[in-house]
C-alpha cells in the first residue's frame, strides 16, 4: 500500500519558510535557484505561498478529475552557443518534443517498466507541446532562436535570459513556454522557475548535451530527454519527490516519503529508512526522482492533479493560447494576412498563398464592383498553402475575392488586365 501523506500545516510552514533549501544542490539546479530567487525578489515569497494555499486547496477539491482531452503547449527554444556543437540541429530540438508529449501522455515507450504495485497511483497528464508558430510580432516562426554568446558556461543565475548578459530575453511568458538550451556548468541538467516567478525570468533552462533523444552529442546517462520532463513538472509546481529534505513533503499525497535523490538506477524494492516507505519503497522511476533517464517513466496522479492546479490557477493563458494550435478568433488577422493573390494584376490566372491551416475546404467568391457575385470557386480539403483561380472568362476590370477559409474571412482586390 502507498502511504498517503498528510499536508499539515507545519510542514507547509517549514517547506515555505526555506530552510530546507540551504542544501547545496545538484543534478538539477532548480532548488538552489528557488532560494536565491525567493531572498532577491521581495514579493516572490508571499506570492508563492498564495499559490501553493490555492494549489492544495484545488487538489483537494479537484483530485483525480479529467479536466479536457489535451492541452497544447506552445515552446519556443532559444538554443544559446559558443561553440558548434552547442548550436544543437532543429532535429535534436525536434526529438526533445517528441519526448515531452510522450512523457506528459504517458505514451513513453518504457511506460510499462513501473513495479506493478505502483500503477495504482500513475498518473497521465494529457498535456502535449508543440513549437510555437508565431513569434510575439505575428509572424511564422519554427519556435527557435537561435543566439551566439561569449559565455563559456552558464549557471543557475538566470544569465541566459537576457540579451545584455549573453543570451537571449524571454518571449512573453503568458503565451509561451520558454525553454533555454544552453551550456550549462556546476553539474547541472537543468533548472526551471515556478508559478508565480516573474515573467522574465518564467520557463526552463536545459544543458544542451542532455536535451532531445538520439540526436547529437548527448550525455549517455542523460540521453533520453528527462531532464527537460523534469524541469517543465517544476514549470508546473512540482516539488522533487523527496520534498528536498530528508523524508520531507513534495506536497503530494500519493508518492511515498523517501528519505533522498536517487541516482543511477536502483532495484526494486530500493526501501529507505522513512517512516511508510517500506515495504515498496521510493517511487525512483518518477519524473521528479534524480535517477538516470532510462530509469525514470512516469508521474503520479496526485503530481497530475498539482499540475492541473497549476494550469488551472496561473498558467490559464494555455487554454487560450494563440500561438501554437490555431483554433482563436484573435489569430485570424495574422492568419489572414496570409491570404494574397498573385500575380495581381494578373491577364487570367492567380494563385492564392494560404495559411499552414491544412484540410480546410475554402471558397472563393468572385464580385464585380457593383456587388453581384460572377463566381463561386470551391476547393475541398485543401491540403496545401497554394491554390489557383482562372478568371480568364471576364472582361478586364477590376473584381473582388471573398475567400471564406475555415475560420477565415477576407476580401481583396482582384485587376484583371487582358
Ligand atoms: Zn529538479
């Protein structure tokens, strides 16, 4: 049995007061940045004590409730370098998003590699990532930047955050996930903010030789993507699964108390002296464990819930997000944008350019200048960003085209000149 946890208002009390942070970290550099951060920005502190009331107060009313299907993400990666091997490939940043929606839908090929007696608890938290499709201007983006630096190495001090200190600033925080890829040194994986951190500094910093999965030169121990899995379930306030102290609190009522971090990759049961950990022991293979990457396969429904939370209660802006799945009345201006006609002025035939808004039908009303409508063009299913219209049946003059494009309505001016 998974001993459940009480969340006592001492505890709290201690894990906030921030004692317990004194330890000096590794592996993920996130504990020590939280303690800097919360004795450098005044208000940090309180701000995340209200959230976390609020977390704890959503979970218990909100456990284990499927909220939606999925949720979409929208990434963006700024690959920050000093040499060519830190310029990691568009493939390498691929692959890592490739793991992220496998791990955060539980489709991960190791999924299945969890002692039975912890499949109770798994959690699967529907959440999937994609790279971003507009830049904070409007504009197509691939969702990389991509920013050559002086800095050697960087650490946990948020330097590659900003253009002025070697790398590169944020994209607006409420609509973007931002993710650094950099070189990172003291030993560190990673390390990510939490809810309620300020928007400058709000996303995850990965180590490029431990991001995406069998592309490029990856760390053998840390080849398999988990170590951004990790930071993004901080981005979504979890705690590491030892609560960061000795048998201490990760907040989460089904993970069992462990007394501390794994590493390598332990066998089952790997019992610690914490009082309920017996008989089945740490929950090593969780996300929020420090063992190596293909040792680590799952999070827990109670992780799931407090990540929900998180979405819930500060990160809202996901559900309305309009740089990534293009589904919002707000985009339709860029999206419109899209839509030329070419050549123009053109003696018979144009060619439309579309929107990378695939399988939609679209028709193509064609007007004279006194309103009547001369033409109806339909396209179904249009599977590409090109179309064609002829108008080589009219008289030269000039008409108007009133596309009509899934969500998207706009109309231009067609010069017919023979
Ligand atoms: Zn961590």
């Amino acid at each position: 049995m998974i001993y459940k946890k009480s969340i006592s208002a001492l505890l709290y009390l201690a894990f906030f007061g921030g004692s317990v942070f004194a330890q000096v970290d590794d592996h993920c550099g996130t504990t020590s940045y939280l303690a800097r951060k919360k004795s450098e920005v005044p208000s940090l502190e309180n701000r995340m004590n209200s959230i976390e009331t609020q977390t704890q107060q959503w979970v218990q009313e909100h456990h284990g409730e499927k909220l939606r299907s999925f949720l979409y993400i929208p990434v963006v990666v700024h690959v920050v370098y000093k040499t060519a091997a830190q310029n990691i490939s568009d493939a390498q940043i691929a692959s890592e998003i490739t793991v992220l929606n496998e791990d955060y839908s539980f489709n991960n090929p190791d999924r299945g590699w969890s002692p039975s007696v912890f499949w109770p608890i798994l959690g699967v938290p529907q959440i999937q990532f994609c790279m971003a499709e507009r830049d904070p201007n409007g504009n197509w983006t691939a969702g990389i930047t991509r920013t050559q630096t002086n800095v050697d190495a960087f650490t946990n001090d948020d330097k590659v955050k900003f253009d002025s200190l070697g790398g590169i600033n944020a994209w607006p925080a409420d609509k973007y996930l931002n993710i650094w890829v950099c070189n990172l040194g003291n030993g560190y994986l990673g390390y990510s903010s939490f809810p309620g951190f300020p928007a400058n500094i709000d996303g995850v910093v990965i180590k490029y030789t431990c991001f995406g999965r069998g592309v490029g030169a990856l760390d053998p121990t840390y080849n398999k993507g988990r170590s951004c899995t990790h930071e993004i379930g901080h981005w979504m306030n979890l705690i590491h699964i030892w609560g960061d102290s000795n048998c201490g609190n990760d907040y989460v009522s089904d993970t069992p108390i462990q007394l501390q971090a794994n590493y390598g990759c332990p066998t089952f049961p790997h019992v610690t002296n914490c009082s309920g950990n017996a008989p089945n022991g740490d929950l090593f293979m969780d996300f929020m464990d420090y063992t190596d990457d293909r040792c680590m396969n799952m999070f827990s429904a109670g992780q799931v819930d407090r990540m929900n939370a998180s979405l819930v209660l500060t990160r809202s802006w996901i559900s309305t997000s309009l740089s990534c799945v293009i589904n919002s009345t707000a985009n339709l201006e860029a999206l419109s944008n899209e839509i030329q006609f070419y050549p123009n002025p053109s003696s018979c035939d144009y060619s439309i350019t579309l929107p990378n808004y695939d399988g939609k039908d679209m028709i193509v009303d064609i007007y004279n200048l006194e309103g009547k409508k001369l033409r109806e063009i339909k396209f179904s299913g249009i599977k590409n960003q090109k179309a064609q219209i002829s108008l080589n049946d009219l008289e030269s003059g000039i008409y108007f085209a009133k596309v009509s494009f899934g969500d998207i309505l706009v109309i231009r001016k067609l010069i017919l000149q023979k």
